[in-house]
C-alpha cells in the first residue's frame, strides 16, 4: 500500500522558536558542532489507489489547504513510498525500471 509523505516546514524568513530551543539544548550538552536547527512537520498517509498524477493534485491540494499554515508554513516535499514504478516503454532503449522506496515530486513554486 502506498504511503505518502509530506514534509511542512516554518517559513525561513520567520523565527522558528522550537527549533532555536533544539540548537539551545545541543549547545548546552556540549554539541556545539551543530548549527542551527528547525524544526517541522511530517505527514505519512496511506492509500489504497494508485499512485497517479490526479492522485499527487489531490495529495497537493490537501498539503496546502489542510496540512500547512500558509501563512507560517511551506510545503517542501511530497513523495510517494511503497510502490514500484517504470515510466518508460519496455522496447524504449532507455527504459529503467525504478525500484524505490521513496519517489520525491516536484512541487510548485510559491506565490
């Protein structure tokens, strides 16, 4: 069964207290070697149908409307785990079967 997943992080212009209270505890346990440090969020959802292009669309909408605060939050990634993909032609000379356990997709560019 496929898995997507979903990656949300604060926006990079904004300050990202928990992530500063991270980098603080690292400094204090001696970890200094370790710079700064943000912290986000990371969805997994499971799917009974077929990974398909319409599928990613609907994933994409629902990243942006439901799982990200556009106002404080980008969506950075979306992909697919648990599923074998070929995208080419089998008598393509170029076909590569791709056996993978995380497929990333290209997201849009914000507003």
């Amino acid at each position: 069964m496929p898995t997507i997943v979903v990656q949300v992080m604060p926006k990079e212009e904004l300050l990202d207290p928990q992530g500063k209270a991270v980098a603080g505890a690292l400094a204090r346990l001696g970890k200094s070697h370790f710079g700064d440090v943000r912290v986000g969020k990371r969805f997994e959802i499971t799917t009974d149908r077929e990974v398909s292009a319409e599928l990613m669309e609907e994933v994409t909408g629902i990243a942006d409307e439901l799982l990200a605060n556009g106002v404080i939050e980008d969506v950075i990634s979306i992909s697919v785990q648990g599923v074998e993909l070929t995208d080419l032609e089998d008598d393509d000379e170029s076909s590569i079967p791709l056996d993978t356990n995380e497929i990333p997709l290209t997201l849009p560019e914000g507003d």
